[in-house]
C-alpha cells in the first residue's frame, strides 16, 4: 500500500470520506481539486517534497496547518512560485557574463546551504574546519548579497516571521517553532542591513549567517537556535514593487504601532522560552537605541551593532595604541575622528568615551575631558552644539563651536578638513559610504601626529568598506594600522613586508557574549559583563603581534577566542552576582569555580558537530 492510500486509510470519519466524495462528484472531478488528507503539520509539511506548496499555501492553511509563523508573509501564486525561480535560474546566466566573483560566491552559498538542509552535522564539521574559507560566505560580504538577492533564493525557510498581520496571534504562533527549547534568538526587522540599507522581509539572511556563528563558534546547539524576521513593512521603494517580493508590501510601521509589535514579539518568545537570548541585529538606528533601553533590564537581550561592536572597536583601538609601542592607559590621548553616527558609530564612541574616563580616574571630570578627543562626522560634516535637530545620541559628542574654532573648523566641515586640522591618531568609519577615505581624506591623514596611525574601515558589506587596505597603505604609508568590517586579504607591500589586515568585526564578541550569558544563567546582559568581553579581545593579542599590526586574532581561532569571552562574561557575571546558574550548575556550584574551571565549564558545554547513536521509541 502506498503512503497516500495508507494516510487515506487512516483518516478519521468514514462520514468525511463520503461526504467529500459526493462534494467532489457534483463539482469536478480535476484531480488537482480533491483534498489531500495529511497527518503532518508545521515543519513537518514544508519539508515533505509531497505536500510543500512554499510560499503558496494560503493563509487558511497555514492557519490549519500550523505553519504560521515559518513561511515569509506574502502569499504567492503558482506563477508567481515559478516566475520568482526562472528569474532566479536567469540572474545565474546574468551573473555569470556580469560578475564572476558574486556567481562564485552565490553559489558556494547555495551548496552550503543545501547541505545545511540535508545534513547540520556535516555542515557544521565543514564550516568549523575551513571558518577562514566559509565565513566570508555565511557571513560578511556574502550575506548581503543573499539579503539582496533572497527573493530568488529563498527555498526552504528557515527560522520564524512575525509579521505586522500577525498582531494579536504571535502568543500561539510561537508554539508552532519544533524545538522544545532555544538558547539563542538573533532578530531583525530588515531595516539596515549591513551597509545595504532596509531590505525587508529579506533580511533573515543576516540572522541567519549570524546564528551559524553562534554554532560554528561558541558551540551553540544548532537545534536551540532560531533566526527570526519581524516584518513590519518596508520602506524599499524598490521591494514594494516587486511582485516577487516575499514580504509584506506595505510602508513600515512606525511609533507605538512599530513597538506593539516588538513588544508582542518579545513577550511570546519569553513567554515560551524564559531563558532565551534575543539579539538584535541591524534595526535602523532610529529604532536600535529605543529598543535596547526599552528592554535590557528586564530581558535577557542585548543589541549587536550598539554593543558589540563597541567592544570589537575598543579592543581595536586598544590593540593601536600598543601598535604604536606606548602602554594601553595613553588611551586617553588617543584624538579619534568617526565617521558616522549611527547606532555602530555611537555605540562606540559611548564605550571609548567611558573606557577612556575609566582610565582618566573615573569620575565626572574623567568623563568630561574624554569627550574631547572625539570628532564625529555625518552625512550632514563635523557635528557640533550648532547641528539643528541634533539626534540625542549624538548630542554628547557635539563640539563646542569655540572650541572648534580654534581649531580652525565649524559646523558641518567636511570629513577632510576635519582630519587635515585634528590630524587624528585614529580615522574610524563606520558611514556605510563605500570609499568614503577618499585619497584627499587618506592624503590629509598623513599629517597624523601619531608615528601609527590607525584606519577603521569597518562599514559593511566588502562594497561599503571606507577604504581598500591598498588604498591605506598605499597613501598613507606602510606602518598604518588597518581594519575592515569585511575580510580583505594582507597587501603584500612588494619590498619583502606584509600591510597586515585585520577584520574588525562584531564576529569576535557577540557569540562569547551570548555563550557566557546562556552559562552565567543572569537574566540581563550589563554593562561590565560587555566590557569584560572587550577586554578579554583586547588582551587576546601578544605584545608582539600587536608591534605588527596584527590588533585582532586570526578568525581560525574564533572558537577558543570565543571560549575565553565567554568565560570573561561568566566571571563578571559572578562578580556582579548576577549569575543564577545553568543546568545542573547551579550560582552556588558557579561561585566556586576558579579561572581555569571556568574556561573548563565553557568548553564542556559547547556543541561539537559529532554523529550521535540514534535509537527509534514509539511516543
Ligand atoms: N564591523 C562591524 O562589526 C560592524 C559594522 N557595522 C557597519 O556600520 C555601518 C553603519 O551602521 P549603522 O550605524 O547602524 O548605520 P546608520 O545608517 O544608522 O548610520 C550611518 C551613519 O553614517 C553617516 N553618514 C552617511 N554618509 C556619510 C558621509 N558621507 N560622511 C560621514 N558620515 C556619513 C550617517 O549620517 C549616519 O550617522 C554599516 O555599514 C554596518 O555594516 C555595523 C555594526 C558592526
Ligand atoms: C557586522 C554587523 O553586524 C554589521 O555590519 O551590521
Ligand atoms: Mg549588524
């Protein structure tokens, strides 16, 4: 007997069967019309090749089918199913004559995630022993271009969407996610994707690339993670009218409409999973801020772009100064121009600032004086106390028009004759503007009072990056110190040395963050368990790596970075008693470990991609 007739067989009212046979014989006797019984639901269906219809199923069936919730929110017509894959097929061709490079990297992306689908052991073992080779394609650069394009690519979902039409039903929709338990959450509402702006319903590509991460380094069991895309419309002019788009095609909501929604999304997920993680990732700045105050004592949350790249940056800019053979407490003399005061751009200049005031003796003056070695520039130049309608953020690193003036510059100077007058110790990006360290910008950084100057081209994708490392060492000289967003390779500077580049991204301290949250078992994410993280990154690197210009690790050793940042994280947590244990280890058990049993502690829990034994049991 066929599985079909079986499942027939087996359905439950012979009083259905009949009644659906009359129905069929006085309306039509199209094969494609007769209901299929299906003893499935949710996952399970969209993984049957049998029964998925994708992005088809209507909104009914979703409903009975349990399969709210893990599908994008557009429903999509046959024809629309079939245009949105022969474009796909065709952008292969186009791509192959346009751009061989992205065909190269879409495809690798493509078989990985085919292999992510069929086989997460193998996937993981793969993405592990070759992190240096992979993550440019999980993650930063080609994830945007996924983002991008994932209209196209979209094949099987993957992770959750709660959309604004799911408003009053995220509560129930969130019991149709399989796993009885997820550690680790990372959320996006689309609206800044890396540097690529607001993609919408398309950007879970980034929570997803972010979470591989999460597996690949801090050893989070793939089964407890969860990507998760909030669809709140899309300001993409572009999308909304797209016919293909897979989200919804509407303008973003905005105000207490915008936070109804979030706060429904992080009610469900708490209400299910307590002890879950919620990282956000790439929320427009506007929202980023809002949202982390909104929630941080009382979720256990943190946001990525603010924090963790805070920490990344300071670990950084710690890493330069040693670079320049000087000891990490001449920080405070550090002068720093950023560009860009985005969620990224503020996030680190608040953490610099209080590094720097730390350092300073930590007290209201310490704080002051260390606002005055920032230049920060916008889209709109140099911000100072003149900018009208100045963000709040920004408002504490607005410089004072005297002050200025004597420096030769006012408000809105543009980023060149800014760092031709502070000649800056430390140019840093974050903008999103690709080739925004023009050569007139990298020419006037060579009047830096620094004997090293340091460049943060840290905006992302690779196409966003301020500058080329050739460009740096090319212009302003060899002994630069040099960090992307996105991996470059080192310049080989023809005279027998290498320009080193090193990836400054938030890749080095968000999966430590989390690991050591989920092991700490504290309900919130503080602030000094976010400095630890920083400084355990800072301190990873050996005098002599640093007189290199080697200020971050090589991503080969994310995994035992990412062991000591968490272990960093637990410890702080210990310190602040904030930590309430995990599993069997309890805050008590917790207390006692020391350094090394800590580090021990980590390296136990952390998921290693092995076959298990598996063994059937009847429910
Ligand atoms: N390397 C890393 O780990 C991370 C990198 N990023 C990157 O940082 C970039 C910015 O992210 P957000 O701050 O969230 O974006 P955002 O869009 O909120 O901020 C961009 C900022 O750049 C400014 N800007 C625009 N044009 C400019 C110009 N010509 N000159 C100077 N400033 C200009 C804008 O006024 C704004 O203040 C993105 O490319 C993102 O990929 C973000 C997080 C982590
Ligand atoms: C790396 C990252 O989080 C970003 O570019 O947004
Ligand atoms: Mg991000």
């Amino acid at each position: 007997m066929s599985n079909f007739s079986r499942q027939i067989r087996s359905s439950s009212s012979m009083f259905r069967c009949l009644h659906y046979r009359l129905l069929y014989r006085s309306f039509t006797t199209i094969e494609g019309h007769r209901p299929t019984i299906v003893h499935k639901q949710g996952l399970d269906i969209l993984h049957d090749p049998w029964f998925n219809k994708g992005t088809a199923f209507s909104m009914t069936e979703r409903d009975r089918l349990e399969l709210r919730g893990l599908l994008p929110p557009n429903v999509m017509s046959n024809e629309q199913q079939i245009e949105r894959f022969m474009t796909d097929l065709k952008r292969l061709e186009v791509n192959a004559r346009d751009g061989p490079s992205d065909t190269n990297s879409l495809a690798k992306w493509r078989i990985l995630n085919r292999l992510h689908d069929r086989n997460e052991t193998m996937y993981y073992k793969v993405l592990i022993a070759k992190i240096e080779e992979y993550a440019p394609i999980v993650y930063t650069p080609t994830v945007g271009l996924v983002c991008q394009k994932y209209s196209g690519l979209f094949r099987r979902p993957r992770g959750m969407y709660f959309s604004a039409a799911d408003r009053g039903e995220m509560m129930s929709m969130v019991y149709n996610w399989p796993a009885e338990q997820v550690d680790m959450i990372v959320v996006t509402d689309g609206s800044r994707i890396l540097g690529l702006g607001d993609l919408g319903v398309q950007g879970i590509g980034i929570a997803i690339g972010k979470l591989d991460l999460y597996v690949a380094a801090a050893g989070i069991n793939p089964q407890r993670v969860l990507p998760i895309m909030i669809d709140v419309g899309t300001n993409n002019e572009a999308l909304l009218k797209d016919p293909l788009y897979l989200g919804l095609q509407q303008h973003r909501l905005d105000g207490d409409e915008y936070i109804a929604v979030i706060d429904e999304f992080m009610e469900a997920v708490f209400t299910r999973w307590p002890h879950v993680i919620v990282q956000f990732e790439d929320f427009q700045s506007k929202w980023a801020f809002k949202l982390l105050q909104r929630y941080r004592n009382s979720y256990r949350m943190f946001n990525d772009d603010v924090q963790g790249t805070a920490g990344v940056a300071i670990a950084g800019l710690l890493g330069a100064v040693r670079a320049q053979g000087k000891p990490m407490i001449d920080f405070p003399k550090q002068k720093i121009v950023v560009a860009g005061a985005g969620s990224a751009g503020i996030g680190v200049l608040n953490a610099a600032r209080k590094t720097m005031a730390r350092m300073l003796g930590n007290n209201d003056l310490a704080y002051e004086s260390a606002g005055s070695q920032f230049w920060v520039v916008d889209a709109n130049g140099l911000i100072t106390e003149e900018r009208e309608n100045i963000d709040d953020d920004a408002k504490p690193f607005a410089r004072k028009t005297k002050e200025i003036g004597r420096q030769g510059l006012k408000e809105g100077a543009s980023l060149v004759e800014v760092v031709r007058e502070v000649k800056p110790d430390v140019l840093l990006g974050l903008s999103a503007v690709g080739g925004l360290f023009s050569k007139e910008v990298l020419e006037a950084l060579k009047g830096s009072t620094s004997t090293r100057p340091a460049i943060f081209a840290m905006s992302n994708p690779t196409t966003s990056a301020e500058c080329t490392p050739e460009e740096a060492f090319s212009i302003v000289g060899e002994n630069v110190v040099f960090a992307s967003g996105s991996p470059f390779p080192d310049v080989d500077l023809g005279n027998g040395h290498i320009g080193h580049c090193n990836q400054g991204n938030n890749m080095y301290l968000f999966p430590g963050i989390g690991l050591g949250t989920l092991l700490s078992g504290s309900r919130v994410v503080s602030d000094g368990m976010l400095q630890a993280a920083a400084e355990c990154l800072a301190g990873y690197m050996t005098e002599e790596e640093v007189v290199k210009g080697i200020i971050y690790p090589s991503i080969s050793s994310i995994r035992d970075i990412t062991k000591q940042v968490a272990a960093a994280v637990i410890s702080e947590a210990i310190e602040e008693d904030l930590a309430e244990g995990y599993r069997e280890m309890d805050a008590r058990e917790l207390r006692k470990l020391n350094k090394d049993e800590i580090i021990s502690y980590v390296e136990d829990n952390m998921w290693s991609p092995e076959y298990p034994t598996l063994i059937y049991k009847k429910d």
